[in-house]
C-alpha cells in the first residue's frame, strides 16, 4: 500500500490528431520496479479512469517495462464533435505490494477532413424519376453535403453534355423538355463537391424518364363494311379490330377498345379488339326486318378512363337465311260435325292459319300434303295450295262399322319450298256430334232391397243402373222423384246423382213403416225414364221397455209380512216390437239385504212389487230408512242362452223410492200434523282463538235480528189472532252424557198441517191407513181415527244412502214409543193443551221453538211428538 514512482516519464502530456486509425501511439512511458523485485510488475499499467470517460485509449507493452498509450479506434476520435482534451489516469503496482497513479493529458488536435454527402446519397445510388414533358429549369434533386470545418463547399455535374445543371445550393435542374418518344430513358450523373482546400467527394445518380400518356392512338383497320348471315351462335368473330398508340412503341399495347353505340348484338373484347356476336340475330324479326344494316361504333382508348380517344364506325349487313318452318297458329284444330254431315262439306281453311316469317319472299313460301290419319278416308284436302279440309263421306256412330269412333284424328303436313324444306305437323281433331234417339233404359223393371231398421244413416241399400243405345253412352244422372218421406221426415232416402247408389238419412223405424215405395228417375239430360224402387223395413228389437209407473215413492211399516204385494204396487210395462212374455223384472242398485223382490220376476208385463224378507233393525243388520231401487226390465225372457249373446237386447228402467217407517200403534182423535226438527251443531277447537271472538260476535248480531223479529211476530199475532191459553212447558232433558268441548245445539219445532198422498194396510189390524210420504205422519182411512206418527230422533248432518243432506229417521232403541209418550206427558203442565185431543184451526196453527244449549257435563236432545 505504500506509494512509490513507478511511472517514469508521468504524468505528462501529448497530443493525437482526429480521425486516427486504431494502434496508433499517443505516448510512451517505462515502469520502473525496486532493485530486491526480480519478479517484475504484479499488476500492468491500467487506465483506471479518463475525463471524460472514453474508450478511445488502452496500454499496450512495447518490453519488458516499457509500455505505450494508443488509440482503440472505438470511437473513431473527432475534433468536431468530441471533447478536445482526455485525462488517463495510470495505475501499476509491482510485486512488492508498491504502486503508483499519474496522469497523461492527450490532446486531441484538428485537420482539413473531406466534404461529407448527407441524406440518401450518402448511404446509396439514389434513383430519380422524370416524367416526360417535364418543363425546362423544372428541380430534379436537392444534393446535400458537409465539410467538417465548415469550409465553403461547391458542386459540379459530369458529364457536362448531360441535359441537367447543378446550382450552387446543390439543387440539380433540368436544361430541356423530355420527349420520352425522342430522348434517352435514361441518364447516368456524377456529382462532385469540394472544399477549398481542394478536397472532394464523388457520388452517382440515376435520372430515368417516365413516359406519360401523351399520345392520341389510331385505328389501323381499314375495313368498314362487314357482312354475316343471320342466326350466328354467340361468340362468332365478325372482324379483327386493331389499333396503336405512339406511347407504346416498346412495350406491348395497352389500348381498351369499346362499342359506343347502343347495340344488343355485338360485343369486343376489350383487350384485344375481337368484334363478335353476343346476342341473338333474328333477320326476321323488327327492327331488322326493316332495317338489316346495324352500324356500330367503335372506340379506342390508351387508358381505362380519363385517356386519349379514338372513334370509327363499322356497318354489318344482316343476311335473310330460311330457318323458320311454316307454322301454324293453332297447330291443332277440333272441329266438329254430326253423323249426318253430307259430302262436300267445307270444314277448315288451313292457310288462313299458317305463314312463314322468313324475310326474303324466296324462303317464305309453303305448301300443304300429307293428309293422314285415322279416319281420313272420310276427308280431303282441296290443294296442296289451297288448305282446305272438305268431308268425303258421312259417319253414322251407331253404324256397326263405326263402333265407338267418335273423335277422328287426322295430320297435315305444311313445308318449305326452298331449301332445306322445313317440315311441321298440323294436327286436326274432328268430333262426330252424336244425336240423341234412345230413351235411358233400367237394368231392371223394379228394384226391392231389405234393410234392418237399425241400420246406420248414411249406410248404402243397394244400386240402380240404367243406359241408353245412343253412341257415345249418355251421362246417366239419378235422382228420387217420388216416394221416401214420412210425416216426420220429408226425405229419408237419398241416391247418388252419378252412381245411382241409394242411402238412408233418417233412421227406419219398422213399428211405424213397414215398406218405402220411391220412384227413381233417370235422366240423359235430354231423354228420362223411372223404376219403382221397394224399400222393406225388416223389424229389429230396437225398442225398450216403456214402464208406467217409471218413478214411485211411497213408506211401508216395518213390520210388513214377508211375501206382501208392497202397497198393492204394480208396474205395467210395454214394448212396441216384443212378447209381453218377453219381460224380465230385477232390481239393481239399491236393494240392500235383498229385501225386495218382484213377482212374477218373468213372463209377463205385468209385476207385483213384493217383501222378500223382513227388517232387522233391533239386531242392527238393517240400517237403512230409506231404499231406492233401481229396477231393470229387459225384453230378453224369450231367448235361449245362446240367443242372448247375438241378439239385441234392450232395457227399460223404474225408479223406486221406499221409506221404512216403524210400526203405529196409538191412534190420534184429530187431524194429524208432522214435526221438523232441525238440529244445527257447531264444533270448534280450543286452540283457534278466534273462534269464540267471531261465534260471541255473530250471536248476538243474530240473536239481536231474533229479538228483533220476534217481536215484530208478537206483534202481529196480537193483532190478528185472539189470545190463546198460556202454557209452561218445561225443557225435556235425557239422561247425562259425557260431556264434549264447547257444543252448541240449536233445536227448532214446526208444526204444520199434513197432506196425505199414499196409503198403506196395517199389517196388524188389516185396516187401511193414508201417510204423508215426505214427514211419515199417517192416519186411518175413512174413519176419524189420527194415527199419530212415531217420534223421530233426528241427527244434525245424517246424510241418507241416496245421497241428499237430509235428516234421517232412527227407530226407538231402547224405549218403546209408548214410554216416551208417557215420559212426555209426564213432564208436560196441566194447563198445556194435548195436540193430539183437539182440532186446530188454520187460523191458531202455532209455531213454537225451543232452543237449549248444552250445560256441563250433559248434552240436550229434544224429541218431540204429537200427543
């Protein structure tokens, strides 16, 4: 670490002129090493640092300890554009560990440096374009140069016979006006700048002339007159057009030809002046029927738009060929004639309808030959000038000779006279008009056709037919004149206006017509004739049973004997096309436990209603009060086993309604009257709150509206009836039953005068009783004995086996209906008023009503009766 001279010769100065090539020597310096170091230098001679920072210098060894300060050449030194002094600090370090730093100043010095072309030609050949025509003086290129000393440069052109001059500025002009067409393309300059020191640099140019459109082309075609058949295919070559153009002497052409005028005809390529056909060219047709030279007007031009022009017009003559065959507008005729068209009859005039449109009159003349076909013996043509068809024998289509010709098919032929003779065919139709002389004759005298009287409507019965000897067979049109309507229906048959198929409208019915007469008429539109058509109704059990009574509701008592003819009750039943022994009597829905039965079941149509077996309701295998029975009466009684399954069968039905009532026993001195009960039950869970909220609520709203119209009835009872004697009546309570949540009951009583529509025979005193149907009260018939009705328990919301919500009638369980009266009239005040010892006026009918709720522990029922 101790610092020693080293560096011999340092620090120093020096100076290196610019531009100087890499290796070049700036300064030489020696290292000098202690006397005891045999070993030399540890660390060489380094540029530690320069000012400013450079690597322009490096150190290279020229001995042992001689060193050397040179140029890298990277950068290249420029005293222009670099600094003008670098300071190098030295660095070395012997083996001993000594070192020593000094420094070198190089300065960088200046010379003459030669001009220097800027922009594009300093890095290449630059290459300018010249158009033609380009006026004298016009600027070509600006030359740029510069001289690193700023000297004061001048420009000159070789070779001077060269048409352009350079300017002090650089600036390169021409001296003339290019003519692409006369001049050189092109021009080869050297362009030289120097200092005043005399020091140049040289570059090259390239000036090419850039022809431009100024010359008008020609056409050198010298046709104008061109002529070609008619009818060319698209694509023939008509002419070759040509033209030039001075600006292409030495590049292949560029001209674009064109038509100008408007032609359909013609068309030319653009590129290489072909005229050729485009579009069809009828001679015959307008306008070059009339005018058959089309003149076309062709142009050239050296640009696709915008160039120079040049018009010529060319004349094509159109010539008239024969291409059209005559023809013939129609090419087919029908003609007609009748069976007794004599000879010689003019029929058709052919040349009125043919011509040929060829142009010139030598390709349009024609003839007509060639008359043939099937049937032409019977026709002639007049000429082969003329065209006219003419009849040579009369046709009778009835004639054995003639079967069935009735159309005759006959050709002509109408040809060219010049060649190449075009041919075509002209086809004649003659129709024989044929006269009507035979009436429509039937296929037979009279028709009879058998029909179930269950057939379907519409269904077909059969056919007529009928024809006539007239040839063609006439259209036979069918139709009903005749016949075939009841009182009912105006028409129950209907036949096909074409096929003289026969079908029904309306269903037969055989108990009411047996057999339809029609009257059928044929008709060929001119001649008509008529058969009898028998149309026989074959009888088909089709009918039901009809049954009267078909609906009966009637009560019985329930201890009826077994095999009683219930209430004397009998059907009588009909049907309009079987036996009255065909009947067969069942009950179907409804006869629970089979407790009905009827008698004779077969073989009559007449039937007994009968008890087939006695009630049970003690031992609860009876429940029901109420039966309604279906009742089933078929017209199969007469058929075998077999029988039944193939034949129609068919069913009538009755419906019966039976209401159970228990047995009467006490007997009633006046007019008897039933009781409605009416039980209404509310029922509500303690966890809906708001249920008691709204009951409480709608009560007394409702019990209000009671209050309210109670008296208003108080009211009107004072007022129109007289009063009556006041009775206590106490409420009728049943035995405690266990108590249910929060139960309301709402019992309701009306009396009412009874109208008795049935009557019935007391199965214990044989004697005759009237009931009412509806309530069950009854009395005895024809005697002033009431038998009262036995009480009823009546439940809220019993719904009976038919289905209706009404209130069903429970027997007596466990008391007998005497016991209750007796409980009844136990519990009733003297002062009340018996219903049952007295008669009640219309006028003093009353209406009670009883209501009880519920107490804890119990639940109320009244059963109320009359007394």
């Amino acid at each position: 670490g101790r610092r020693t001279q080293l560096l011999k010769g340092l620090p120093a100065r020096s100076t290196v002129e610019e531009n100087a090539a890499a290796g070049v020597s700036v300064y030489t310096f020696n290292v000098t090493v202690s006397p005891m170091s045999s070993e030399g230098v540890a660390m060489l001679p380094t540029i530690l640092n320069s000012n400013p920072l450079t690597e322009a210098f490096d150190i290279e060894p020229k001995g042992d300890l001689e060193f050397s300060v040179v140029t890298t050449g990277n950068p290249v030194l420029d005293y222009e554009t670099m600094p003008k002094r670098f300071d190098l600090q030295i660095f070395v370090e012997d083996k001993m560990g000594r070192t020593d730093l000094s420094i070198l100043i190089v300065q960088l010095t200046d010379q003459n440096e030669r001009p220097v072309f800027r922009g594009n030609m300093a890095v290449q050949t630059v290459t300018v374009y010249v158009l033609e025509g380009t006026q004298m003086g016009g600027h070509i290129y600006q030359a740029v140069a510069a001289d690193p000393e700023n000297a004061e440069l001048k420009y000159s052109l070789l070779p001077e016979s060269a048409p352009f001059l350079v300017l002090e500025t650089g600036a390169i002009v021409s001296k003339k006006v290019f003519d692409y067409e006369k001049d050189p393309h092109c021009y080869f300059l050297n362009i030289t700048v120097t200092d005043p020191d005399g020091l140049n640099s040289t570059k090259t140019m390239n000036i090419n002339i850039i022809n431009i459109n100024d010359e008008r082309p020609y056409f050198i075609t010298e046709q104008r007159i061109y002529r070609i058949p008619e009818e060319q295919s698209p694509g023939t070559i008509v002419a070759n057009i040509t033209a030039k153009d001075p600006d292409d002497e030495d590049s292949p052409s560029r001209l674009f030809y064109s038509i100008q005028s408007s032609d359909r005809y013609f068309s030319i390529n653009p590129s290489t002046g072909v005229l050729q056909v485009t579009g069809r060219i009828d001679r015959d047709a307008h306008p070059l029927r009339l005018h058959p030279n089309v003149s076309v007007i062709l142009r050239v031009e050296d640009s696709p738009n915008g160039g120079h022009t040049c018009e010529m017009e060319i004349t094509i003559i159109i010539e008239d060929i024969n291409d059209n065959p005559p023809e013939c507008n129609p090419s087919f005729f029908r003609k007609e004639a009748n069976e007794n068209t004599t000879a010689g009859t003019f029929l058709l005039d052919l040349r009125n309808y043919c011509k040929d449109i060829d142009a010139d009159p030598s390709n349009n003349q024609f003839s007509f030959t060639g008359l043939s076909g099937f049937g032409s013996n019977n026709f002639a043509l007049e000429s082969a000038v003329s065209g006219r068809l003419l009849v040579t024998e009369s046709v009778d289509l009835e004639n054995p000779a003639n079967p069935g010709i009735e159309v005759y098919s006959l050709t002509v032929r109408v040809q060219d006279i010049a060649s190449p003779s075009y041919t075509n065919i002209i086809y004649i139709y003659i129709r024989i008009k044929p006269v009507n002389d035979f009436f429509p004759v039937f296929s037979a005298l009279s028709y009879e056709f058998n029909v179930s009287e269950i057939t379907k409507v519409g269904s077909s019965l059969g056919r007529v037919n009928a024809r006539d000897n007239d040839w063609p067979p006439s259209v036979i049109t069918y139709s009903i004149v005749a016949g075939g309507g009841t009182r009912d229906y105006t028409n129950i048959f209907w036949i096909s206006p074409t096929k003289g198929d026969i079908k029904i409208l309306a269903r037969l019915d055989y108990e009411t017509t047996q057999k339809h007469i029609l009257t059928v008429q044929a008709s060929d539109q001119e001649k008509t004739a008529t058969v009898s058509v028998t149309v026989s109704v074959l009888e088909i059990n089709d009918e039901e049973p009809v049954c009267s009574p078909n609906f009966y509701s009637f009560q019985i008592p329930v201890n009826l004997a077994v095999g009683t003819n219930i209430n004397g009750f009998r059907i009588e039943c009909q049907d309009r096309d079987s036996d009255p022994r065909s009947f067969r009597y069942f009950i179907g829905e409804g006869n629970v436990n089979n407790h009905f039965t009827f008698s004779p079941s077969a073989g009559s149509n007449t039937s007994r209603l009968i008890l087939a077996s006695r009630f049970d309701y003690e031992s609860g295998l009876d429940t029901n009060w109420i039966y309604r029975l279906r009742v089933y009466i078929t017209d199969d009684n007469l058929l075998s086993a077999r029988d039944k399954t193939t034949h129609l069968v068919k069913t009538g039905t009755v419906t019966l309604s039976i209401r159970v009532i228990p047995n009467p026993t006490t007997t009633v001195a006046t007019t008897p009257g039933f009781t409605v009960v009416t039980k209404r039950e509310n029922l509500y869970s303690d966890s809906a709150w708001y249920v008691p909220f709204v009951i409480t609520l709608g009560s007394l709203l409702l019990l209000g509206l009671l209050g309210y119209l109670g008296f208003l009835l108080v009211m009107w009872v004072r007022t129109c009836c007289p009063p009556a004697g006041k009775a206590d009546s106490a409420p009728l309570r049943n035995a405690p039953e266990k108590k249910k949540s929060k139960k309301e009951v709402f019992v309701t009583m009306t009396k009412l005068n009874t109208v008795f529509d049935g009557e019935a025979r007391d199965p214990v005193t044989g004697k005759m009783y009237e009931f009412n149907t509806r309530s069950g009260a009854r009395r005895w018939k024809n005697t002033d004995l009431l038998q009262p009705a036995p009480a009823m328990q009546v439940k809220s919301g019993a719904t009976d086996e038919s289905g209706q919500g009404m209130d069903r009638a429970e027997a007596p369980s466990k008391k007998e209906p005497s016991e209750k009266r007796k409980e009844l009239t136990a519990e009733t005040k003297p002062g009340d008023k018996h219903w049952s010892g007295q008669s009640e006026t219309p006028g003093q009918d009353g209406l009670r009503l009883q209501k009880h709720k519920e107490e804890s522990g119990q639940r109320g029922l009244s059963s109320l009766a009359p007394q």
